[in-house]
C-alpha cells in the first residue's frame, strides 16, 4: 500500500533540519525532501557568530552538524526539487518533485530564500564571470584587486569587510546617506582604511569583454554618472522568498514572504511555512530553527 505521511519537510536548511529533529524525536511518519547539499544559506557563510552556545563557526562546519543532527533520527529523505503540492485543501495531499510523488497528511515548507538581483543591463551576462552574490563564496578570486560591493545592509557591508582583507581596494556603493548595517559592522566599515563607501550611489551597468572590467555609477543626488574600473561587483541587495510551491495556493505580503499563525500553519489547514520564506521581523538561523521546531508542534495538534 502507498505510503501517506504524517508530514513532509520541504528544505535541508537551518528550518528543515529543525523540523526534521524535532519530527523524527515525535516519531512522525516524516520525508524530507532537499534538491541541493543540505544547509540552505548558511552553506555561502564565511562564519556564524551569532547562535547562542556555538561561538565562531565555520558557516559549512555548521550546515554539516545541522544535517547530520537532523538525519540521526531517522527520517527518510530525497534528494529531490519539490515542484508543487497538489490537492491542497484536501486531508491528503501530494507533494510532485522532479523524480516522483509523495502523499501526507502535512507540508512543511522551508525553502528559504535567496538573493534578491538588481536588473541592471550586464549583472546577469556576467554573472559568474566577476558578478557575484557571495563574497565567501568568490572573494578568494580577487586577492589584491579592486571590488565593488552594491548595498548599505548587514549582507553589503559584511561582504565589504570580508573583501577589504583579500582586495586591494573595496568600494561600497550605497543608496542612501547612511549605513543599515548594525552598529559593530557599520562602524568597522567606517573605520577601514581600503574600503570607501561611495554614498548615494547606485549601480546603473556592469561591462566588460570576457570578464568583468568596469561599471557605470551614478550619484543620485548630483545625477552625475561616472566610469569605474573594477575587476568584481558584489550584489547584496537583499533576498526574495522561494515561495514558488505557496505563493499560487497560500496568502503572501506584497514581496511573496508568506503569512503564518502562531503555529507556523499557513492560510491552507494543514500546510505550514518555517523559517526565511515566512512573514516575520528577523530572518537568521536562530529564528528559522524556532520556526521548524514550531512547525513540527503545529503539524501533531492539526493532526489529532
Ligand atoms: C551570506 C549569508 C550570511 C548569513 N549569515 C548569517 C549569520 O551569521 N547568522 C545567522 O543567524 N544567519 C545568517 N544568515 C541568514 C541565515 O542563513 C538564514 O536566515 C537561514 O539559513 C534561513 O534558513 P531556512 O531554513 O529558512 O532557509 P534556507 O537556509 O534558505 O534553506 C532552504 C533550503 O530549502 C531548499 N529548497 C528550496 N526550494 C526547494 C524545493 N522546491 N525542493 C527542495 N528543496 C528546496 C534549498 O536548497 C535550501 O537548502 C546568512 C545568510 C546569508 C545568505
């Protein structure tokens, strides 16, 4: 007979682990499914220093004990892509991914999020050829040359501060006239000596031949637009919700981030929502491993 599950973890990151621990701990009947090397986000992270009682840990180091923690109980996993969740609304309901289908009484979903790209002509022609989203992941490629990192939030400088120790020289262009980064992180960039903040500046082209070689800027106030050499731009502008499995079937803010009740459950009974693809005021490790735990809690009331 086909198996139904009692619930369905989409996602290996910090929410599907979370989910997958505290699933496997209740003794739920529990599949994970995660298309990619289990970690979500954190596996781009250079180092996490914010997760009480785990001081200073290599972001991989992390995604590689999350897994492994969430794996010993037990459940049973593919390494599939989810595509859609069909039947919805119906006590049972499919879950359709790229190699087969799976019937549960509940979804949780954790596919995170990602980052959010600018649009402007170039980015995406030279993605990978001197564009990138993640400094930890390419700065190595630019020791001792010039980089621009686009953004004014805790990502942007960060990765800016993470560049001016392998680069010779680091510009940050900001929109605004300030910094949203946190206090220690904006202060550090201020006080960098080869990093310099372009303000109110924003990116209008990326060109190049083969690779990257310049970019055109404009200040936003003067209107004045200026060529610059650089060998890398580093895109941190934000991130979007992987919401493409809820965002047809569930209700969604303005920027596709899905709504949850107090027990993670979405608009539809029985689907629930963890971690960065939710509505909510912190997206970090921290609140994405609440959020799973939660889920799993919400997941055995609706079941009963
Ligand atoms: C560069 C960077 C640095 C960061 N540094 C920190 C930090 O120092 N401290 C901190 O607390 N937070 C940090 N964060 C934020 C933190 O990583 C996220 O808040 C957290 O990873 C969110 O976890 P999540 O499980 O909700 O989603 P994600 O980590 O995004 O994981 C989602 C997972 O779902 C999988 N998935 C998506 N769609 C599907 C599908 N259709 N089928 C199957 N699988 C799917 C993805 O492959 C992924 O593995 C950082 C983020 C970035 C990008």
């Amino acid at each position: 007979m086909e198996t139904i599950f009692d619930t369905i973890i989409i996602g290996g990151g910090p929410a599907g682990c979370a989910a997958a621990v505290y699933a496997g701990r209740a003794q739920l009947n529990a599949l994970r499914i995660e298309m990619g090397f289990p970690g979500g986000q954190i596996l781009n992270t250079n180092e996490v220093d914010n997760y009480p009682g785990i001081p200073a840990r290599n972001g991989m180091d992390l995604a590689n004990d999350l897994y492994e923690h969430s794996a010993k109980y037990g459940l049973e996993e593919k390494m599939e892509q989810a595509l859609r969740i069909e039947d919805p609304e119906k006590p049972v309901k499919t879950v359709v991914t790229d190699m087969g289908s799976y019937r549960t009484r509940s979804v949780i979903v954790c596919s995170g999020a990602h980052h959010r790209v600018l649009g402007v002509p170039g980015e995406a022609k030279y993605t990978g050829r001197g564009v990138s989203y993640c400094a930890t992941c390419d700065g190595g490629f630019y020791k001792d040359k010039v980089c621009l990192v686009v953004g004014g939030g805790d990502t942007a400088v960060s990765d800016a501060l993470y560049l001016s120790k392998v680069c010779r020289k680091v510009y940050l262009a900001v929109r605004r006239g300030e910094l949203r980064a946190s206090g220690i992180t904006a202060q550090a960039a201020l006080h960098t000596e080869n990093l310099e903040i372009l303000w109110h500046t924003e990116l209008l082209e990326v060109m190049g031949e083969m690779k990257v070689n310049r970019v055109r800027l404009i200040q936003n106030q003067t209107k004045k637009e200026t060529e610059m050499a650089v060998d890398g731009v580093f895109i941190a502008v934000g991130i979007q919700p992987t919401n493409e499995l809820l965002s047809e079937i569930a209700r969604t803010d303005e920027g596709g981030f899905v709504y949850t009740d107090e027990n993670m459950q979405t608009s539809i009974p029985g689907i629930f929502a963890a971690g960065d693809i939710r509505v909510k005021p912190l997206r970090q490790i921290i609140t994405a491993a609440s959020d799973g735990a939660v889920a799993v809690s919400g997941v055995m009331k609706y079941l009963r």
